[in-house]
C-alpha cells in the first residue's frame, strides 16, 4: 500500500486478491479498448467493492476521462442514455456494460460542446449541472477529475476503483478502511448527500442488509431526519429501488431498517398505518412471513416475479379492501378490481407500480375463484394463461396448508402436466381425418388498375 497523488491511497496487485479471471470479459474488453486509445479506465463501485469482499458482482461499471460523445465514436455498439447523467451502454451479446465520465462539482452553466452529431448549434444548450432550491440534482454532467468523481459517489466503499494499467486499487474517499470495518458511510456531510439525492437513503438500507454491514452513526441520524424527504424522489425511480430491496434475498431485513428509520411509513404510509393497527383482534403478520418466504426462493436460486411479489406481500391487505367492497353488494370481480385500483391510487403517486404490473397484479388474486372450479369451462385455456404459474404459486403459498385448497392444486398440476397441444379442428377433414387442402385465396383485382388490354 502506498501513498498516491492527492489525498489517494494505492493498493498494489500484490496487497489485493483481485483477480482479472473473475471479471467480466466484455468489461476488461472496455478498459483496454479505452486503454489503447489514450484514455484512463477504471473499473469503479461496487463491483470492485463485492470482488475485495469474495462476492460475484451483478454489473461490472466503467468510469473514464472520455467524453460520452467519445465513447460513442470508440464503440460501434454504444448507445448514449440518460439526461440526468449522461452515460454510455456498450451493448454486447449477453452484457452491457455502462460507461460513465468522471464527474466534477460546478455551478449552473451551459454545456461547450454538443455529443450528438445530429445535434445542431441553434439548439437550447442546457445546463450541465442543475440543483432544484432543496438542493436536489437534477442534471450532473460536469466532467472533471477520477479524485473528483470519487468524492461525488454516495458511500465510501461504493468509490474504489480498480486500475487497468498496473491492476491497482485507488482509495480517495477511505473506503477500503470502512470496507475492512464492515460500515456504510456517506463520503461527506449525510445531510447534504442526501438532499442532492433522497434515494441514497434506500441504497444505505440496502447495502447495509444486503453485506451484513453497519450503517455508519451520524449516516444513520441523517436518514432518520431526511427519511420524509425520500418522497421527493421520482415515482419511478423509488418503484426500482423498492424491487431491488424487496428482491435482495435479504429484503425481511431491508424491512427492519426502512422501519426503524421512518422510511417505510413515508414510502407506504396507508400500507403501514394497516400493518400498526390490528384485524378482529389479530396482528397483520403475513406481511412479515412473505418476506421471509421470498427471501428463502431467491436465496435458493429462484425469481419471484414482480406482480407475484405484490400480490403475496400486500394481498391480505387487498383481500381486506376487496372484502369491503362485497359488503356493499359488489361481486367478486368487481370488489377485486376496486380494492386494487384503491391500493394503486395509494401507492402510485409514490412509488409507481407501473400498469402492466398492476394488471397482473389483479389477475393473480381474482383468478383465486377460478381454482375453485374444476373442471370448470374450459380448463386448458386457463392452463395456459401466461400467468399460471404466478396464480398457482400464489394460491400455494398463501393457502396450500389447507385440505381442500391441496386437492385442487394437485388437480390443476395433473392437468397441467399432462396437457398437450390439440389439433385445431380446421386441420382434420371429419370424413377421413387426411390433411385439408387450403383454398387458394384469388387476389382482388384493384378497381383503378386497368387491364391488360388498356395499358396496350
């Protein structure tokens, strides 16, 4: 370990297990690319962070002094996204790997040059940084120095960087101290990291569940005093990080943490109002033991996919809406669909479940009926709806100790497995079962185009 320039510590490859066979092979393809080019590349966040901790990474993430624009030109198979913070995907068969500029703090100012070619000069330039007046970032394309991209991440073990050139590790921010020690801390003031973005708040939860780490004191006190600010984050921003956090395989903990802080009741303030308050006399505990089932199928390898999740965390809690309804004299679909455009109107100014999700959602938990009929009409159409497996799994999991509800489920598997594709009556003649001729279709003649005839 050695002292670099600044403020920098340097880990050389003989005081790290790093090793560049268990790095993706597209990302080592980026950095020599931008290598033999004449740029800096480093591997950064939290890839190198799991790889010092013995974890597999999920991403591998490239920072560099090239230009998004740069990039572009470098990589055939680059697309340049996003407007907040402009990033470059370089697209390959089974990875992407994203490319970030280093970025720099600075005033609101213009930006010098265009990166689209298509881009003209008599086009509004708009401001390469931008706060709002609570200090949030609303734009943070001011490119500046790797130190300065360093001190601008959230937490000090999300900021190492892994060097291409001498395979080194560059610490500007402590974090490799803080790793050893198994603390998340904000890199800088917590309340002012917090301002620029409210979901720093959730990515602190989820780390520190996720690593079995410490959240740092004073990181800790700033979330619980912030923790009614999360809220000024972009609906559908929070609805991708409460995912991650609920699909971690340590989302039961994730819960513990979002509760203690306050965070929970802002991001689903009805919800938890429900989950303090008790149903004739008995404590909302489904919520809890769905977690812990959810976490043990991702632990185990297994996807829960997103409406399935929804339905099994919050459908006691739609049941109770949906049982509403019916007391008024509404039908079962009906109810059904009023308690879940009633949970969405809830949660979606927040957290926006997007629409897609929200109709599998309503599926999953009125088709329950359905199971109840066998065989019922038509029974291989509801074999194969797309979603059977999530009804099933559903039913499953939240009634399957039940005797009646375990003979119907081992009847709907036996059907399910024995199905097979029918033959479409057209394919068959009814006397001696041998293939139909098609008609040939005659072609209509366009009343405009003249005949053969009149074009001579």
């Amino acid at each position: 370990m050695k002292k670099g320039k600044s403020c920098s510590v340097i880990i050389t490859r003989q005081e790290h297990g790093i090793s560049r066979k268990l790095m993706s092979p597209n990302a080592l393809r980026t950095l020599y690319r931008l290598k033999d080019n004449g740029f800096v590349g480093y591997l950064v966040g939290g890839c190198v962070r799991d790889l010092l901790l013995g974890r597999e990474p999920k991403d591998f993430d490239v920072v560099t002094n090239a230009t998004p624009g740069e990039v572009k030109r470098m990589f055939r198979n680059c697309r340049l996204v996003g407007r907040r913070f402009r990033l470059a995907h370089i697209h390959y068969q089974n990875e992407i790997i994203e490319v970030a500029t280093f970025r720099s703090q600075a005033s609101n100012e213009p930006e010098p040059e265009l990166e689209e070619a298509n881009e003209t000069d008599h086009r509004q330039r708009h401001p390469r940084m931008l706060k709002d007046d609570d200090g949030m970032i609303l734009r943070d394309n001011v490119y500046g120095t790797p130190e300065e991209d360093a001190l601008r991440r959230d937490f000090t073990v999300n900021s190492l960087s892994y060097n291409i050139v001498d395979f080194s590790i560059i610490d500007y921010t402590g974090g490799l101290a803080d790793l050893n020690a198994a603390i998340i801390r904000t890199i800088g003031d917590p309340t002012v990291r917090f301002q620029e973005d409210p979901v720093r708040m959730l990515r602190a939860v989820r780390f520190a569940a996720q690593l079995a780490f410490t959240i740092e004191e004073n990181t800790r006190k700033a979330v619980v005093a912030a923790a009614d600010t999360i809220v000024r984050a972009a609906p559908s921003r929070l609805y991708d990080e409460v995912l991650k956090i609920l699909l971690s395989g340590e989302g039961a903990m994730c819960y513990e943490l979002l509760r203690q802080t306050g965070l929970f009741a802002a991001l689903f303030p009805d919800f938890s109002n429900w989950l303090d308050t008790e149903s004739e006399g008995f404590p909302h505990t489904r919520f809890g033991e769905m977690l812990s089932y959810v976490d043990s199928r991702i632990q185990q390898g297994y996807k829960v996919s997103p409406p399935l999740l929804l339905a099994l965390l919050f459908g006691e809690y739609i049941d109770e809406k949906a049982e509403h309804f019916r007391r008024q004299g509404a039908p079962w679909q009906q109810s059904v669909n009023a308690a879940i455009a009633e949970f969405m109107g809830e949660t979606c100014p927040i957290i926006m479940i997007t629409n897609r999700v929200g109709l599998a959602l309503r599926d999953i938990i009125s088709q329950q009926m359905r199971l109840e009929k066998i065989p019922g009409r038509r029974p291989e159409s509801f074999i194969a709806r797309h979603d059977f497996s999530d009804i099933i799994d559903y039913c499953r999991i939240t009634c399957g100790d039940k005797k009646d509800v375990v003979g119907q489920l081992g009847w709907w598997a036996a059907q399910a497995s024995q199905q097979a594709p029918a033959p479409l009556p057209s394919e068959l003649t009814e006397e001696a079962g041998a293939p139909q001729r098609k008609r040939k279709r005659r072609s209509r003649r366009n009343p405009n185009a003249k005949s053969m005839t009149e074009r001579v």
